[in-house]
C-alpha cells in the first residue's frame, strides 16, 4: 500500500465453476478440452505512481492442464485472451 492507503493491486481466487462464462468459454477456445485447476482475479486499483484511478481494471487467471502439461492464461472479463497459451513442462506427479 501506498503511505496514503491505496492498495494497487489484489489477488483473488475465483472457483473455476464461477469463473464469468465469457473467461471460461475464452479458456475452452484457446485450449479445447482443458481442464482448469484453479484460477484468480486479479484487480489493478491504481497506476504505476501508486495513484488511484478512477474506475478499478480487472483480469482473470486460469491454470489450465492438458496432455499431462500446465499454462496459466490471463483473460479479461469479456472473454479477450491477455497472453497466448503456452504448455512449456510435462505436470509434476
């Protein structure tokens, strides 16, 4: 937090099943058959400057597995992908 208080930034976790149905069908697109093991919120409540801003931003993360291999994919709520899905290692057993 800034000396005055604001808060730049919160993490939240989200259920997968209330993940907003534009994120969820957003993570289905980019990786069809995916299941998501968890996600989070993320809320950016101020700028750089740790200034507030007038209206909070939002973004969702989804972890996602599929073929044995993990990603985690950044969503806006209205369902745009923030970073293309990339499954760089093989999930730990």
């Amino acid at each position: 937090a800034s000396p005055e208080g604001v808060i730049p930034h919160l993490w939240a976790a989200v259920e997968p099943k209330a993940l907003p149905k534009a994120v969820a069908e957003a993570v289905d697109k980019a990786v069809p058959g995916a299941k998501i093991e968890s996600a989070r919120t993320f809320e950016i409540r101020a700028s750089l400057r740790f200034g507030p801003i007038e209206k909070s931003k939002f973004f969702y993360t989804a972890r996602v597995e599929k073929d044995g291999k993990t990603s985690t994919v950044r969503i806006k709520p209205d369902g745009t992908l923030i970073t293309p899905v990339s499954f760089n290692k093989a999930k730990d057993k």
